[in-house]
C-alpha cells in the first residue's frame, strides 16, 4: 500500500477551533496516534477528509473560499483591476469544500464546469468516503444521455410479473442497486429527456421512486442521501433543458477548477503508475452510516445568533418587492410579474421613485424561494461546524452563500450597474457578484444602524412573548407605535425592497393587536 497516498493528518487541522481543543505543543504536533480506541471527532475527521482529498486526490490549490482575521494582505495585478489575497485564517477550495458539506448534510450538489475538470472525480470520492468501494461508486454513477428512460434510470418489471399478474400491485420490479447508495451521481444531467427529468425530480425532492404502483424508498440505511449532479455549465445548455423545478432543487452549484500546470509532474506520475485517487481512499476517512446520521444532526445543532440572523432577515428582504408589480401593496412582487408573463425588468425600469444604485433588489429579477433560505442556514451551519466554530459567525454566512444562491437569484442583466466598466465581468462571474451583493447588504445595515435601533424587531419580539396580561392600554400603545412606523417610512417618498417586508410586518402587527383589542372590548 502506496505511504503517498495514505498518509492522513495524526495532528489537529483545527487548533484554533471553539470546541474546546487546548493549545498544541512542539510534542503534540509531531506525535504519531497510535491509540486506535481513541476516536477521532467527526468535525475532525471531515476536515482530515478535506485535506486528503484536496492535497492527495484532486490537485487543486485554489483557495477560493477565504476565511481572515482582520485585513488580509492583497496585491494590485496587470492593468485590468485584478487582486490577489493572502488570507490570515485557514482557507479552502470550493471544488472540494462544498461537495463535501453536501455529502455532509445530505444535500444535492451541482458541479459544473468543462470536460475533464475532475467533476464526476470529486463526486466519485464522495461515494467512496460514504463507505461504498471505488468499483460500486463507478457502477452506480449514471451517465445522462439522450435515449435514457426511466425504466433504465430505475429498474424494470419482472417479465413474468408483467405477463400473470392480474392488477399492477402483483408486478415486482427488479430495482436498480445504485437507489439505496447513501451517495448518488448523475453524470450530465442535461442530456436526460424531459419525462426521464421527471422520474428523477420525485426521487430528489420527495426521496422515492415509483413504477407500475410499487413504490421505493431512496434513503440509505443511515437515513442520510446526498446527490450529485454534472454538466457542462449552469445556463440551460444541454440536449434538453432542465426543468426549472430540478434545477431548483440543487442546493449548490460549484465551479469545477482548472488544472494548475505547476503540478503537471503529479499527473505524469499516476499516468505511469496507472492510480486513481478513489482507489486509495484511507480508511481513516470514511464514515460508518452512524457517522453520517450523528454528523448531519450535529450540523444541524449548531447555532445562529442573533446578529448573524438580523443582517440575513436583511439581505433576504431586499429582492421580491417591485414597485410597479400589482396595484394591491402585497401584490407590488416579482412572482406575481413573472407568473402574469410579464416582464420583470421592465417593471423594474418603470421604477422613477427609488435609486437603483441603492435598491439591492433591482439588480435581480426574481426572489427567493423558502427552499433557498432552507439551504443556506444549512450550508452555513455546515461550514461553521467544519471550521470547529461554536456557532455560525456573518464571515460563514458569506462564504457559502454565492454556491448556495447561483441559480436561485438571477441577475437583472440591463440593470445599470453592469454598464460601468469592469463591473460587466460580473455577468459572467456570478459568485462575485452575489457575494458583492452580500457586502453591499452588510455596508446598508451599519449605515442605517439597524443593531442600535430595530424598533419592527423589537415589536415583533414583543408580541412573540406572547399577549397574556397584555392591558388594553399597552396594546392601544402599541398599536399607535405600528401605525407611526408606517407613517415614518411612508413620509420618506420611496420605497426599496427592505421596505416591502418591514410594512407587511408592521401590517401583521396592526391585524394581531387589532384583533386582540376587539376580543378585549367583547370580554367585557
């Protein structure tokens, strides 16, 4: 057995992490563990995992997703306004890190990218740490194509069945074995017919198949199932085009790297020793079904306070509302433009009440899905759970929302900002511009002092704590306090988007103490 390809990390990858790792000396980092009954935590062995992965299997020194304490070094390069950065704190590779979180969470993964950038590659050694030999993995990876059918995606009726069976609930079929792998590929999944699209929609969104009445469950033993999808890019090419509803339901779309010449003799030396990295996966890496189920609901424990919540119920409200989308208030939103046909940017563009440079929302042409914001409070958990953190900080937050968001909120391309300059290249380079979008967010809040005063959260946390002993004076005052806040930002002349929720809240508000005021006056 190759030392090259076994050799996984005996010192902490963490030891900074809020999880009570104490401070490491000289003797700690060189000793060896040789205590095999000792074992190791499961942040722990993700992270060994990573690292293997991302210096033994897939060459990939991209750092992409940064992580820094106070402000990194960075350099000006070439005359088009590029910059490098040297992050302070541990750093990771997209291609790797978040496939990984999504084998973690049991999440749906897009990678994307040309031919043979190591996609299905990656995928592969998700499979393979789930505890599945690199011959089952390869075995089970299905390869889209244009005749595939769904008996050939699911499994076909036993022909005896099919000729002595008298009603549908009598005919066996014999499934296919890849369904109850705890890790599922789908190669080029936009060369796969339409109706075939649909057989793998039910089984992604609803965890089962169906065929001639019988009905499979696709979830493995330890009840954790991730997928993972490849093409060749995320804007509707393809033999077919995807489905808007399975396209929806990928919970991240990750770029797939390019190959760093630097590193060219590694690949001459598995050429000429015939190696693939799934076929020296270190047992230390891979996860037992127990594993996987302890780790998906340890992820999901981990805590989101109160600040970091407050900048997201920000940012997420900047997007749906448009003001020239209904005439009813409720109805002034992007989906009752779209699911009426119209045109969102037009709408947006008929908008002379509000500054488009400061209106976040009118540089998309869609809201978000609740699905959505499902996901990125996974993801961000995940990442935080990762790094050894107690609890999911805004730099978490930013780090996987422009993976988790590329396909959900989609640029309004002939919005004005990406007219200047070097800020077109953001059309193409979606993550930039959905983690700018995220900056931008983060800059209004501080600007508008939301952590000083958020008097609609505070009278939200009010009525939350229930209305038990609530005097009929106390809800009158608060009901005047509801009526004022509308008043302040209706005397403000324009609406954004931050504004939509904030006045259907504050309406919430008015109907609860309304209400409770006649049941008061009734109960009299």
């Amino acid at each position: 057995m190759s030392d090259r390809w076994h050799r996984v990390s005996a010192a902490p990858t963490a030891p900074t992490a809020d999880d009570g790792i104490a401070q490491l000396s000289v003797d700690d980092l060189l000793r060896v563990a040789t205590d095999a009954a000792d074992p190791v935590a499961l942040d722990e062995k993700l992270r060994q995992a990573y690292y293997w992965i991302v210096n033994r299997a897939v060459i990939s020194p991209y750092y992409d997703v940064e992580f820094s304490v106070g402000s990194p070094v960075s350099f000006e390069l070439g005359d088009a306004g590029a910059a490098l950065t040297l992050p302070t704190d541990a750093s990771f590779s997209s291609n790797v890190l978040l496939p990984l979180l999504s084998f973690a969470v049991g999440g749906k993964c897009l990678l994307i990218g040309g031919p043979g950038r190591g996609k299905t590659t990656v995928a592969v050694l998700m499979g393979v740490i789930a505890g599945s030999t690199s011959e089952e993995v390869r075995r089970g990876v299905q390869q889209g194509q244009p005749q595939l059918t769904v008996s050939d995606l699911v499994g076909i009726p036993l022909p005896r069945d099919l000729v002595n069976a008298q009603s549908l609930s009598e005919i066996r079929i014999a499934w296919r074995e890849w369904l109850s792998r705890p890790v599922k590929i789908i190669d080029e999944y936009n060369r796969i017919p339409t109706k075939t699209q649909s057989a793998l929609l039910t089984m992604v969104a609803e965890g089962y198949v169906e065929s001639h009445d019988q009905l499979r469950r696709t979830a493995p033993d330890s009840g954790v199932e991730s997928w993972f999808f490849t093409a060749n890019d995320d804007a509707g090419g393809g033999t077919f085009p995807v489905i808007q509803a399975l396209r929806d339901r990928m919970d991240v779309t990750v770029p797939a790297a390019g190959f760093n010449s630097r590193f060219f003799s590694e690949l001459v030396t598995r050429v000429e020793a015939g190696e693939k990295p799934e076929e020296h996966v270190p047992e230390e890496i891979v996860f037992a079904p127990e594993e996987q189920t302890r780790m998906r609901a340890a992820i999901r424990a981990v805590p989101i306070p109160a600040a970091v919540r407050r900048r997201l119920e920000f940012f997420l409200g900047q997007f749906e509302f448009v003001q020239q989308g209904g005439r009813r208030f409720e109805y002034r939103t992007k989906d009752t433009v779209t699911t009426a046909g119209g045109r969102v940017g037009e709408a947006i563009e008929a908008n002379s009440g509000a500054d488009l440079a400061v209106d976040l929302g009118s540089q998309t042409l869609n809201g978000l899905s609740v699905r959505s914001l499902q996901t990125l409070v996974v993801y961000a958990k995940a990442v935080a759970w990762f790094r050894g953190r107690g609890e999911v900080g805004l730099d978490d937050v930013a780090a996987v929302l422009p993976f988790v968001l590329r396909g959900k909120l989609l640029p309004h391309t002939t919005h004005p900002r990406f007219d200047v300059g070097a800020e077109r290249e953001l059309l193409t380079d979606t993550a930039s511009w959905l983690a700018d979008l995220f900056a931008v967010s983060c800059r209004q809040y501080d600007a508008l002092g939301r952590d000083d005063a958020d008097p609609i959260a505070d009278l939200l946390d009010q009525l939350d704590r229930g209305l038990d002993g609530v005097s009929r004076v106390d809800a009158q005052r608060r009901l005047t306090e509801v009526e004022g806040l509308i008043r302040r930002i209706a005397a403000t002349g324009k609406l954004y988007g931050r504004d939509f929720d904030d006045l259907t809240a504050l309406k919430y508000l008015h109907q609860r103490y309304s209400a409770y005021l006649r049941w008061a006056e009734e109960s009299r």
